[in-house]
C-alpha cells in the first residue's frame, strides 16, 4: 500500500541546494507538464474517474490538483521573493479535492492552466539570483521553508502525482 501512496518515496528536504541541484528541481517543473499530460493522454472519463489508489483520489483529481497546489506555490515563491519571511496559508487539500469542479471539470482546464503557470515559474526561478533561494517563507505548521527547499518539495510533488497515474496504468494495462 505504501508503493501506492508513495510510487517515488516519500519527499526529503533539501533546505539548501547547490547550482546544480537548483537547475534539477526547475527543470522537473519545466518538464512536469508535458510528463502531466502524456501521464493522463486518451483516457476515458471512466478511467479519469478511478482511483489511483484504495481510498486515493481519481485521476480527474489529481490532475486538478497539481494545478490547484502549484497556483499556491508560484504564489507562494512570490511573496517570498518580495516579503521579508512571510506566512503563507495552507489550502485545505481534501476539501478542494472534493469541490465540484475537481470531481467533474474536463483535465484539460487544469492541463492547460498547469501547462502555462509552468512556464511562468519557470521563467521567474530562471531569473531569480542565486542568493534569493536562500529567501523563504514562513508556513504555521511546517515552519521555516527557504526557496531552495521549497523547490525541492515542489519538484517533488510534481512527479509524486504524475507517477500515481502513470503506476494506475501500468497496473490496470492502460496504453499511454
């Protein structure tokens, strides 16, 4: 079950990263939406409705979600480089995973909108000096997150979810 839950491992912080690293994480996000939309390519509105996991959500969710979460997370990348620590607010994952339009609205909205918030992202961290990643934000249960780390969790994420789908269709014989 863990395998399920966890098809890449859980996440690991990497508060301070180097050059390298840093490239690494921004590139997964350069990446993720086309990995994103081959991951949920020709499914059926049956398949986008099935569960990636006992108890998980579907794949119409997930892909919702990715856009959900990273909307808050360029929002967050962006009060951190203009805010001196500032507190950002968590969303309620499961309560949003439960909104009509997660359960119901065609992926594609949520393709396109993760497509292009990508490359806005992807532009600002490409832009942004190296001693700004060091800059961060303040979370009230997870406290201190710098931009390095951040990154490393948001890179993560990415690829968190797209291997549910892609594990979902190896496991059931779905063709991508």
């Amino acid at each position: 079950m863990e395998q399920l839950r966890y098809p890449i491992g859980a996440f690991k912080l990497a508060e301070k990263a180097d050059e390298e690293a840093r490239r690494g994480f921004i590139r997964v996000l350069e990446q993720a939406p086309s990995q994103l939309r081959q991951a949920a390519a020709d499914l059926t509105d049956e398949q986008l409705d099935t569960p990636y996991r006992p108890d998980g959500w579907t794949v119409r969710q997930v892909v919702h979600h990715l856009a959900d979460a990273d909307m808050n997370c360029y929002i967050r990348t962006k009060l951190l480089l203009t805010e001196d620590e500032p507190m950002v607010r968590p969303f309620d994952e499961e309560g949003w995973a439960e909104l009509p339009d997660t359960k119901s609205a065609p992926i594609e909205l949520s393709l396109s909108l993760h497509d292009q918030l990508h490359q806005r992202w992807v532009l600002l961290l490409n832009s942004t000096p190296a001693q700004d990643f060091t800059r961060g934000y303040r979370h009230p249960k997870n406290g201190l997150w710098t931009l390095d780390g951040a990154l490393s969790f948001f890179a993560w994420h990415n690829l968190h979810h797209i291997a549910h789908i892609t594990s979902l269709r190896e496991r059931m014989g779905w063709q991508e």
